[in-house]
C-alpha cells in the first residue's frame, strides 16, 4: 500500500514578511516555520531515468544543485539557501532563491522541499493531502494548469492569503514524483509583484533538470 507522503501536519507554514516569502501550512513571505522532522526524507537521492529533456539555461546563469536535481537562476535572482535554513528560519529547505540581493532585500522566494517517498503515479490522488499541508485557515485556493517540470508531470496550486504582519502574499506551489520521492517547488510573492515573479518562475521551471 503506498504511503501517503503528506499525511503529518503542519508540513509546512504560512511566514511572515521578514526575511523570507515561503509556504506555511498557510503560505506566507519570508521566515516559515517549517517541521524540523525530516526523518523521512533521504539523504542522498538515487540517480533518476529522467525523459530526455533539454534545460534552458543561459550560459553565465547561476545554477543551484539540489538532492537530486538542479536549475538555473533568472537574472537578479540569487542563492539564499543557507540564509533561508538559518535567518530565515526555514530549516528543512533543500534549495531557495530569492529576487533580490539577501533576505532583506527582496521581491519573492522560490524554495524547494523534499517530502516523504511514495509509490503512488497518481499525482491527483496526492493533491487533497498535499495541498492541506501547505496552507491552513482563511484563504483562497486555486487550482493551476498541469504542468511539466524536467520531463516529469507536476500538479500545482495558487493560494493567497494574509501573513502575520497583514500583507498579502500569493503562493504558487507544484508537486513532482521523480523517482517515489516528492518535490515541492513554491513561488511566493507580493500580489502587486506576481506577474514578473510568475515570468521568473517559469523561467526556472525551464531550466530544471533531474539527476
């Protein structure tokens, strides 16, 4: 029987702007207050059969290497992955970038997590948990397009909803399945700043590739 990779609570936390846009069980900009519990995941992760796919990545683009995957950087992006896990206060972040210079200084996040391993090929039979795990609480929740990220078929969400400190902070989050384990890939960002760090956004998704 598959297991089901989002089945404990609070996977994720809604921040608040400061340091960090991120998803919360409540999606939030800036400084989520993520489980620490990653027991789950794995250390290392084995080397995929990824669909031949082929990046788009500008030759002087900044690239950032996850556990099992890697990706390219727009311009005025930057990799803030140690400042997300320690100043940020997003501990179990695999990779994160931010449109801007620092934590201070910035217009979005995108942060990558791992999350549990599963059998399951469905990915729509995932979404009711998945999705319950990123956000909590009052807000407004969107379904977006299909998509595919490095070859493999990805289902996302939009959610919108006020932070701690009263700001608005939109999410756009995926899930993947590469090789049983699960990837979630989140955008947040300003509404007012949404469209330009939804351009970026795909441009990242562009570049993915899968180890």
């Amino acid at each position: 029987m598959s297991r089901d990779p989002y089945a404990r609570p609070g996977w994720l936390r809604f921040g608040v702007i400061g340091p960090v846009l991120a998803l919360l069980v409540v999606i939030g900009l800036l400084v989520a207050n993520l489980t620490e519990d990653s027991s789950d995941s794995p250390d290392e992760i084995s080397q995929s059969t990824s669909p031949t796919v082929t990046p788009e990545r500008p030759a002087d683009a900044e690239i950032i290497e996850g556990r099992g995957y890697s990706y390219a950087l727009p311009d005025e992006w930057t990799d803030q992955t140690e400042a997300l896990r320690t100043e940020g206060g997003l501990p179990t972040t695999d990779t994160g970038a931010v449109w801007g210079d620092d934590l201070d200084d910035l217009l979005a996040n995108v942060i990558v997590q791992l999350g549990d391993t599963t059998d399951e090929t469905d990915l729509e039979s995932l979404r009711s948990t998945w999705e319950a795990g990123l956000a909590s609480g009052n807000h407004a929740r969107t379904e977006v397009p299909a998509t595919s990220i490095g070859g493999y078929d990805a289902i996302g969400v939009r959610l919108e909803e006020s932070n701690a400190r009263g700001k608005r902070v939109a999410s756009t989050a995926y899930l993947v399945v590469v090789d049983e384990q699960t990837y979630t890939i989140v955008l947040s960002t300003p509404p007012s700043y949404e469209d330009d760090a939804l351009a970026a956004f795909t441009t990242i998704l562009d570049s993915w590739a899968w180890a």
